[in-house]
C-alpha cells in the first residue's frame, strides 16, 4: 500500500510540475531539486523494501547469528524489529 502510495504521489507532483500552470511559475532548478528528492524517496523506500525481505527470507539465521554476537553488535542485523532472543526449532 505504501509504494502505491509513492508512486502515485511521485505521478501528480510530475503531472503538477509539468502541465499546469502553477508548475510552469518554478524555476527549473527548484524542478530539478523537488525531482531529486522524489528520486531518493523513493529509492530509500526500495532499499528498505529489499532489506525487509532479506529479513523475512533468512529470519532465522540472522537470529541464530545476533544470538552469537549479542548486544549491541547483533543490533546492526536486525532488519525489522529489535529481538535478541531465540526460542528454538
């Protein structure tokens, strides 16, 4: 829902600057920085989406591995919720 969202906010800000008069009033280099900051939103948003499902897709070794490491070095493996405790198979 939310990269529906990104998308669609990113579609109208383009539609807006783009073909309407209110667009046509900003200077080219507020387009191109606005543009800038759509780019990396929405690429922030793709990196976090990857970095999720590698955590969902190895949930439980990346567990067995903070177990190992403990606090705070397990923290930086930690994609999705902070827990530092394995209950087992």
């Amino acid at each position: 829902m939310f990269g529906s969202l990104v998308v669609s906010t990113a579609l109208r800000i383009t539609y807006i600057l783009q073909n309407t008069e209110e667009g046509q009033r900003i200077s080219p280099k507020a387009k191109a920085t606005i543009a800038n900051f759509f780019t990396v939103g929405a690429g922030v948003f793709v990196l976090g989406f990857f970095v999720w499902n590698l955590d969902n897709i190895f949930c439980r070794q990346l567990t067995h591995w903070k177990v190992a490491l403990g606090w705070p070095a397990g923290f930086f493996l930690e994609g999705t919720s902070i827990q530092f405790t394995y209950a087992g198979d």
